[in-house]
C-alpha cells in the first residue's frame, strides 16, 4: 500500500513538474527557430541545385548511359586474353637455386612450395 501511495505522490509531482517547465517553454522562439531552419534548407538546396548546373554539357539520359554501359559490358571481354596463361604458369625452380636440381615431389606442399622441416 505504501509504495502504491509513493508511486502515485511521484506521478502528480511530474506532472505539477512538467507543467511548471512548460509555462517555461516559449511557443514562439520554438517556432521561429523552426522558421529559420527552413530558410537555412531552402538556401543549401539553392546553393546544391546552382552548383549541380551543367555547362556546356547536354542532358543526358540514365537509361540511355545504362543501355551503353550494358553494351560495353558485353563486348569488353571478347579481347584476346592469353597473356594472362603466361602469368598463371607456375615456377618449377626455388629462387635463388641453380635451377639444376629440383625437388622432389614428397619435399612440396599442397601448394608446390618447399615444404618446412
């Protein structure tokens, strides 16, 4: 019974609390705020839309730009690309060794690398 008597005192002191902070609150400096907050983006969407304006560039369309790029996407690969066998074949000799002997198969790891003792 108590805490319920406790609870509901601290209800009603919030509530006279939040009434005395709000006759506190100005209605019209929050509105004015608000004023300028809409003038100040008004401004950065002028500032945005004079500073995206192209020069000497005609318009362009996404569709069209996106048609190109499809197109170029299906003919970039058609190129000769064999030098690219060239750079995946794999070195049979240790660097810095002669070269004359090799090693043999049991002494490479999964990778072909010299396994480590």
């Amino acid at each position: 019974v108590v805490s319920t008597q406790s609870t509901g005192s601290s209800g009603i002191n919030a509530e006279y609390g939040k009434k005395r902070e709000y006759k506190k609150v100005n209605i019209d400096k929050i509105q004015d705020l608000q004023d300028d907050l809409q003038d100040m983006m008004e401004d950065a969407n002028e500032i945005q839309e004079i500073m995206g304006q192209q020069y000497g560039m005609p318009d362009v369309d996404d569709a069209e730009l996106e048609a190109e790029l499809d197109a170029l996407g299906d003919t970039m690969f058609d190129d000769d690309m064999s030098y690219l066998d060239e750079a995946s074949e794999v070195p049979t000799t240790i660097p810095g060794s002669s070269g004359r002997e090799e090693p043999a198969a049991s002494q490479l790891d999964e990778f072909g690398l010299p396994a480590l003792s």
